[in-house]
C-alpha cells in the first residue's frame, strides 16, 4: 500500500478529532508502522484531550477509533431529526 500522504497528514484522521470532526480511524498498522507512532501513544493522546477511543481486532483486521462523545452524539441527534 502506498500513501501520498506524509505520516503528519495521515495521523490528522486521529488528531483532529474533537476539533473538525467527531470520529476518526486509521488502521493500526498504518499508525505503526507508516506514522511511526505506537497504539499507546495514540491512546494516551485521546485520553489527555477528553477523546474516548476504540481498539477493533480480529483475526485479520486491525484499527484504532478516536471519537469525541459530545460532538458524535449532536451529530447523530442532527441526523435523526432529518
């Protein structure tokens, strides 16, 4: 897989969460090993910046969600009032 994204421009989808957007994923190997950042690290940054987060894990898949629960939550009440 190739990006044409610097690793800062990839780990945006995670670090703008809270700011411009209410959820962001990436795939944990890309977080490891393209951003050269560990799951921890990322996980303490959500924590430290009010952000809940999520690790999915299955057999072949792998990806850390950050999401901020006030923002999700108006974006949905928004969406279902539609």
């Amino acid at each position: 897989m190739q990006y044409n994204e610097t690793p800062e421009e990839i780990m945006r989808d995670l670090y703008e969460v809270g700011i411009h957007k209410a959820l962001g994923y990436l795939p944990t190997k890309t977080i490891i090993n393209i951003c050269g950042k560990s799951i921890q690290e990322i996980i303490d940054f959500a924590e430290a910046n009010g952000l809940r987060h999520w690790l999915y894990q299955t057999e072949c898949v792998s990806e850390l969600y950050v999401y901020d629960v006030s923002m999700l939550s108006q974006m949905i009440n928004n969406y279902t009032k539609s």
